[in-house]
C-alpha cells in the first residue's frame, strides 16, 4: 500500500539494532510468527529443525537505535521507515478499535540483523519475523523480505511487507486479549490450536489493511495509506501464499503432511486474510469457534 501525499512520521516507535553472529543451540520460548523457521534447515529425520535459541557471539557488541523520523515519499521507498510507518498505522487502527475497553498496550518493535536477543531466546534472520509474548515485542529482520520473494516466490511489492508486520501485530492482539494463554499452541496439526491461532492473526491483518485507508494519523489528520489496488492485494495473497505450511514443505522438498501443519496452508492463509479484509469485523475473525478452516 502506498503511504498518503502528505503523511509525515515521527521517529522513535521502531529500535533498530545491529548485533553480533551467533551459532544455533534450539531452543525458545513460546514465540509466534509468520513461520517457525524461515530458512527450513532440515533434521535428517526431515522434520524442520527450530533455531530459535541461536546462541550470540559474546565478542560481538549489539548496537541499538531507533529508526528516525520518516515524509510519506520516504515510506514509500524505505523498508526501516515503511516499518515505522506501518506500525504507527497498525497503533491507530488497533487503538481505535480497543477505544471502547480501555487503553490498549503497545508492542514493542525491534528491527535487527545479526543475532538478536529476546525474551524467547536469541533470535537471528534464519528465524524469520515473530512476536514474543514474554517480552511483548515483534522481531523482525528486514532482510526477510528479499527471502520470501526470492526462495518462497512471493511476489514483492509494499503490502507484502505490511502484511507481515500486521500479522505480527496480530499475535499482540491475541496476547492482550487472553488468546495466546487460551490457546494450545504445542500441538499441530490441519485444526490445531497453533494453526488456527496463525490464521486469526493473518485474519486480524486483513481488518488492518481493510480500514488503512480511512486510518486518519492523530498526529497529522492525514489518512495513512491510499486506498488497496487490485495489484497490491495481490502482492498481499502472494505473501501468505509463500508461508502456507504446505508450500514451505514443497519448498524444502518434503512431503506434505496435515498432522506437521503449525500455521496453515496456503489457500487457508488468503482466506482468513480475506475475510478480515472484505468483513472489517473482528468478530469475523474467531477462528477457534468454527470446524470449516
């Protein structure tokens, strides 16, 4: 989507940090994203090996920051200032929608490359995006972008990169709202808790992406975001097609199989973006209250 003519954010809602290298020892703890391991470095058993936990260099210094402010023409050409942009839309629509219960919390945002660490362990860019309950924070690596056009196949564009940034944000959601705590989310499986709780968060970015045209900025009075082409949700399907279990699986050359499934296929992931996107209701979104995934 493109940000409004107009439209200017100010900086300082992003961290931006650049740490050290690190050496994968397994573990984590409780994290939830667009995909458990985006980079599928395979067991010899076949089963996805989880890198979440990636030991840190200790001879490597993290650097923090945050990501500066950002004009609309800059969003639109910038991945670090469309992150910053998208999260500040994302805080405005979800706040609005919460204006009636009280203040919603923030999630924290940190942008890294390197080794990163979390409350759920040591993350690093082969763990793809993902939030972190525990410290209430989304963790994304921008040069995931670049991996999901070029080895999962989607098509690129800016809603792709939005898309993964709301459906983190979803998962906040889902953590302030109690859905995480409720949820069996050790399990897989085709109708697994994991599974359904992955599709309510791609469901709750299609809410987002349904009113960011009308989500007027408090600071600016400027709506954030032009109105969806057809083109650009395209790019947005594209994305949640190149994370369905079942394409990750073809990709690294295993078999398909439902009972492996942790997030969805890909057919599934369009259709609950679609339906928070065409419904703009998040009573829409209960994925946990129907048998027809």
């Amino acid at each position: 989507m493109t940000f409004r003519e107009g439209g200017s954010f100010e900086g300082g809602r992003v961290r931006s940090g650049r740490g050290g290298r690190g050496v994968a020892v397994g573990g984590g703890l409780g994290l939830v994203g667009l995909v458990i391991v985006l980079l599928l470095q395979l067991t010899g058993n076949g089963e996805v090996a989880d890198q979440l936990g990636t030991q840190a260099d200790p001879g490597a210094q993290a650097q923090n920051d945050t990501i500066g402010d950002c004009t609309a023409e800059q969003a639109n050409t910038d991945p670090a200032c469309r992150l910053s942009a998208t999260v500040q839309s994302l805080d405005a629509y979800w706040t609005g929608v919460f204006a009636d219960q009280g203040q919603l919390p923030l999630p924290e945002v940190q942008e890294f490359s390197g080794t990163w660490p979390t409350a759920c362990g040591t993350a690093s860019g082969s763990t793809g995006p993902f939030y972190c309950p525990p410290d209430r924070t989304i963790y994304l690596d921008l040069g995931f972008f670049d991996t999901l056009t070029t080895r999962f196949g989607a098509q690129g564009g800016a809603l792709t990169q939005e898309y993964v940034v709301a459906h983190e944000y979803g998962h906040h959601i889902q953590n302030v709202t109690g859905v995480l705590d409720a949820a069996n989310r050790t399990g897989a499986g085709a109708g697994s808790d994991s599974v359904r709780t992955e599709l309510q968060a791609d469901c709750y970015a299609g809410l987002w992406a349904h009113d960011a045209a009308s989500t007027v900025d408090p600071d600016t009075g400027v709506p954030f975001l032009e109105p969806i082409s057809q083109a650009q949700l395209a790019d947005a399907l594209s994305a949640a097609q190149a994370v369905g279990d079942d394409h990750i699986h073809a990709s690294a050359g295993i078999g398909v199989n439902q009972d492996t499934w942790t997030h969805g296929s890909s057919d599934q992931r369009q259709r609950w973006f679609l339906v928070g996107y065409d419904q703009g209701d998040p009573a829409a979104c209960d994925t946990f209250a129907t048998n027809d995934l």
